[in-house]
C-alpha cells in the first residue's frame, strides 16, 4: 500500500516540521536584552507621568498632592504598571517625576536634552487685574 499525499496535507506537514525545528534549534525563543527592558520601563514611567498630570487636572491637585490609585487606574488601561526587569516604581507627588527602583531606569525630566521627556506640571495661577 502507498501513501499518497495531497497538497493542503503536504503543505501542513511542511508548516508543522518546520515550526518544530525552529523550536527545538532556540530559534523560536528570543531573548529581551537590558537595554529593552530599560526602554520598556521608560515608556511606562512617561505612561504614569501622563496618567499624574491628568488625574491631577481633573482632580484640581496641585504640587505636593498625591494621585489616588483609582484615578490613575482611570487614566491607564494596564495599572498598575510593572517594570520588566524587576523594579518597583514610586509614583510620587505632583511635580515630582514617578521612578523605578532599578538603576538607570529614570525619566529625564525636564532636561533641554530630551525633548521627549515628561515636564513637571506647570499650575497655573489666576492673576489679580485691579
């Protein structure tokens, strides 16, 4: 008796040999360096930054106040963030920039050197016109 294949048989026996050998060789596990997991818990702190500075304005806090947890929950869909290479991050006041625990995972806040940088929150005050 022979065995005889059609295509879509053939062509899925082709898709299930070669998934199995990028497997079993480590092609299929990729591996996520310092640097990405740096970056990574970045982007999360300009996220808490950004999710502060509207919380703040919606609440009408100013600098030195505390953001609840359930208005920085409203403003990120994935709160509470955590950082990929094991840090932990302090929130902080208004006006002060939320970090991470883990070294070299920091905000450049304020800096002329990075303009992409989340900047304090800037309260205005009404002025007095006599």
């Amino acid at each position: 008796m022979r065995l005889t294949l059609k295509m879509p048989e053939t062509c899925l026996t082709a898709a299930v040999l070669g998934v199995a050998a990028c497997v079993g060789c480590g092609g299929g596990s990729v591996r996520e360096s310092d640097a990405d997991r740096r970056n990574a818990c970045i982007s999360n702190l300009r996220q808490i930054d950004g999710a502060k500075e509207a919380a703040a304005a919606e609440a009408g806090l100013t600098n030195g106040q505390s953001v609840p947890d359930d208005l920085l929950a409203k403003y990120n869909t994935r709160w509470p963030l955590r950082c990929p290479a094991g840090g932990t991050y302090n929130i902080n006041v208004i006006g002060n920039a939320p970090a991470c625990t883990k070294d070299g995972h920091q905000l450049a806040w304020g800096g002329d050197d990075d303009a992409s940088a989340s900047n304090a929150i800037k309260i205005l005050t009404p002025i007095k016109v006599h």
